[in-house]
C-alpha cells in the first residue's frame, strides 16, 4: 500500500508530519511507500534533522501551503500546487491509495470531493469523527464536511458509518442514532424528524445495514452503545469542539487543584497511571484522524493541532482503510436506497 502525506498541514508542520510517517513506517512494514508533499528542500533538511533515512519515502515538490485561516474552495482553486492539492492528485492518478492531511480541512474536503469524486449513490461527503465510548467508539458523523445537509444525506451517512463500522472497527451490529434535543420521535427540528421518517422506512424495507436508535442526546456520545451519531456538519463541528474544549479546559483545572497541597501532589502521583490512561484514552492523538467518508478514495482528515504520534496514529487509520477496502462495501449498500442520490443534491 502507498499513501500521500500532506506535508505541510498542520499547526506543527513539517516536523510532526515527518516523525509521525518515520514511526508509521516502523510500525507497518506493508508499508510500501510514503509520498511527502511540500516544498522538498525544506522537506529533506527535516527530515534530515529528524533522523528519517527510509527508501520508502518519496519525496513530491509542492510549493504551496494552504493556511489554515484559508477558505477551503478558494484555495483550490488559487493554489493547485498546495502540499493538499497534490497529495489528493497522486490518488486521483493511482500512485497512492490513500491521502492524509492534518492542514486546512475545508481545502482537504474540496480536494477529494473535486478531484476523486464522490462514490456512486453519494450525494455528499462526510466526516466519521471518533469519540471515546463507554462501549468503545462512536463515530460523529459528520463532523463538519457538510454544514448544510440534508435528511437524505443524513441517510447516506448512517449507511457509510455503518459499513465503516463493521469492516474496520469490527462492530458485528452498528448502532446508529440521530443527534437531537431529546429522545422522543417528536423532539427535534424539521431537519431531524424527516431525517427520522427516512431512516425508519429504510428499516421497515430490510435496507438498514444496522439498529437503528432513532433520536439520541449529547450524553448519548459517550454513556449509551452507539457506533454512529448523525448530524450535520455544523452541529457535529461544534459538538467536536466542545467536547474537545472541555477536555482540555478539565485537564487544566484538574492539575492547577493537586498542585494546591503537598497531600494533593502526593496523590496525583500515586494516581498519575490512571490519569494517563484517561489521556490515552480521550485525547484525538491516539485515534490520528477521522476518515471523509463517500469519497472515491481512502481520505483522513487530521486535527490541525496534532502531534508527531496523531500524525502517526493517522497513516496506521489509512493504511488500515486501504487493507479494508470499504468503499466497494459502501457502494454495494448504497445501491436500493429509497431515493436517488441526485435528490439530494
């Protein structure tokens, strides 16, 4: 397998892109090849400095970055020689199975959407966003690809979650749930209860590839068995967020109170494996990325904050991605849906 690695994305650029594909290529010798996008020169002296010397990386000029500030679409069109740009360029022309971007999202969705299409039946891509799970994960989806979707999307989103979770997460029977205020069918906005009344009649068809949950609420993500939580791009962005925040905004208030007294330092000491084991837990690193589900390619979408290990955790994703071969699957699943996909759009 061969994957492209955009370089140059991220907040910590190049230097944790570099480490993160030295780790991978140590970690998964099936490996067959890295391509790096960027500038190369500046690519080689990290990589020199940082102790990379491994025949399977191939490095691809591309001269311009995409800021994170950017917008997504305008950049595309404006930078086509974008470290992004080209890694999504070399799946487009079979060189690579996979791409891995941890730079601007907007820039990443519009690459793969623009030049790898969608899959057929997909009427929109999606963000599969991992979130720690009392029962293991539970996928956010979507977590800001698409912020004004549509119920039909939503469908298509509960299909590929699905499959998503059976080929690569090994869940033998997803549960799929939609995102709303409150549990009862009659809660929710126009949005979520037509996105409700589509899913139940691809129930009642036998076309349901998972149980479905109906509506779930925020606590939902983290105390109930649910592999796929849907929403729209918007919602699922800021629920990411916030979760995100708050977790950091925990973790700092937890270490300013046991520094407060030497009996609190001695216990946080005492305790320091479980704390981490939380961290490890919790924390997006040890998941690397999220895959953009509905493309027609094998995407990961990485945090822009993420450090040499989440850089590392999403190649070993895509690379597990590739070995799955879900998009076949997703097709195949999509292909009785109650609508046309061009509905839509």
């Amino acid at each position: 397998m061969k994957l492209a690695l955009d370089a140059m994305g991220g907040d910590h650029a190049p230097e944790v892109n570099i480490i993160g594909a030295r780790e991978a290529l140590k970690l998964r010798p099936t490996i067959e090849k890295i391509y790096l996008t960027g500038p190369t020169e500046t690519l080689k002296q990290c990589a020199t400095e940082n102790a990379l010397d491994d025949s399977r990386i191939e490095y691809v000029e591309a001269p311009q970055v995409v800021g994170m500030e950017e917008s997504g679409a305008k950049a595309l069109r404006k930078k086509k020689n974008s470290s992004i740009s080209i890694a999504a360029e070399l799946v487009k022309q079979g060189k690579a199975d996979a791409f891995i971007s941890a730079g601007n999202t907007g820039a990443a969705v519009a690459a793969a959407t623009v030049k790898l299409r969608l899959l057929k039946g997909v009427a929109r891509a999606g963000i599969a966003s991992p979130m720690p799970n009392e029962y293991g994960q539970c996928n956010l989806l979507d977590a800001g690809a698409n912020p004004e979707a549509k119920p039909l999307h939503l469908v298509h989103y509960a299909i590929m979650g699905s499959v998503y979770a059976k080929e690569v997460l090994k869940v033998k029977d997803p549960h799929v749930g939609i995102m709303s205020n409150g549990e009862e069918d009659e809660k929710g906005t126009s949005f979520t209860k037509e996105t409700m009344m589509l899913l139940k009649q691809l129930v009642e068809q036998g076309k349901a590839p998972f149980t479905f949950r109906g509506n779930v609420e925020g606590h939902d993500l983290f105390q109930t068995k649910l592999d796929v939580c849907l929403c729209d791009g918007f919602t699922g962005n800021v629920v990411l967020k916030s979760c995100e925040a708050t977790a950091k905004a925990m973790s700092k208030w937890m270490k300013e109170e046991f520094k407060k007294s030497p009996i609190r330092i001695a216990s946080a000491l005492m305790g320091k494996g479980a704390f981490q084991a939380v961290k490890n837990r919790t924390h997006y690193e040890s998941y690397g990325g999220s895959p953009l589900l509905g493309v027609n390619g094998i995407v990961i979408i990485a945090h822009g904050g993420s450090s040499a290990v989440a850089i590392q955790n999403a190649i070993l994703m895509g690379a597990e991605a590739i070995q799955h071969q879900i998009n076949p699957k997703i097709e195949e699943a999509l292909q009785d849906l109650i609508l046309p996909a061009q509905e839509a759009k």
